[in-house]
C-alpha cells in the first residue's frame, strides 16, 4: 500500500510503474558495478557503502572521491559530486550528517541519476539501500518477492 501511494502522489499512474521485488538487482555507474540490493520505501534516501571517503574541491566545486566493491569482489575508486549534506536520524540514537553523492543507478531495467548517501554498510546485510528518491514515481515494491525484473537498463525516465 505504502508503495502505491508513494507513486500515485508523484503523479504517476500504478499501470506505468515497474513492479520490482523487496530484493532486486542493481548496477551503478559507468562502471557496471552489480550488488544485491534491499528496495526500501520506508527510507527517504539511498544509500551505499563507501570507503575511505576523502572530501575535495575540483573547479571551486566540492567533490568525494571513495572506494565501492561490488558483490563479485571488484573495488575502484570513483569521484563524484558533493551534492548536499544530509542529517541522519535514527530512533533511539543521535543525529549524524552524511554526503550524498550523485551518481548513474540502474534499478528494475531504469536508468536515471540519483543521490547516495555515502556510509558504512559493512554491518549490514546489503551494500545498497535504495530510498524513495529513487523509487516514488517508478517501482512499485512487492515485499514478498525478491528478483523478479531484469537488471539490464532501458534509457532513463
């Protein structure tokens, strides 16, 4: 239910929507990079495991340049733009702040540019959290299904 009104309040109609399961496949950048990823619409944001983060400036702009291993055990280091600094709340604990970077996503056969939140995800069961962001307006989340849209891309929308 949660799914179909977050995509019905972004104007989209239900029959447009991509119906993806609560575990789906999912590629990042140019780089091809392939986790295993948990579809979360209870999260405003997406997040991924970045390592070794370092903050810097290219052409007076701020940037993040960091380490992603990917499910088959290929890490490389990618640069991309500081987009925002986002406070993290969670229950029972103090508030801390993240960078979100924006980087190419392929979810469920959809291609678009999205901001992550960058984070330690070593503790936890997937590198990748796909938020609302990316979700509302294109999937639809079956949460007793897992891996049922291909995880190759079309162009984005």
């Amino acid at each position: 239910v949660a799914s179909v009104l977050t995509v019905l309040a972004q104007g989209a109609r239900a029959s447009e929507a991509v119906v993806a399961g609560w575990i789906e496949r999912v590629s990042l950048t140019k780089k091809s990079l392939v986790f295993d990823a948990k579809l979360d619409t209870g999260a405003d944001s997406s997040s991924l495991n970045g390592r070794d983060i370092v903050r810097f400036r290219r052409g007076g702009r701020p940037f993040a340049r960091f380490m992603l291993t990917d499910d088959g055990g290929r890490t490389v280091r990618l640069e991309a733009p500081v987009v925002r600094v986002v406070r993290i709340k969670r229950a029972g604990a103090d508030s801390h702040r993240r960078i979100a970077v924006r980087l190419k996503v392929c979810v469920a056969g959809l291609a678009s540019e999205s901001d992550f939140t960058l984070a330690d995800r070593d503790d936890l069961a997937f590198q990748v959290l796909i938020g609302r962001n990316v979700l509302a307006g294109r999937i639809l989340v079956d949460s007793g299904r897992e891996r049922i849209v291909s995880d190759r891309c079309g162009p984005a929308r």
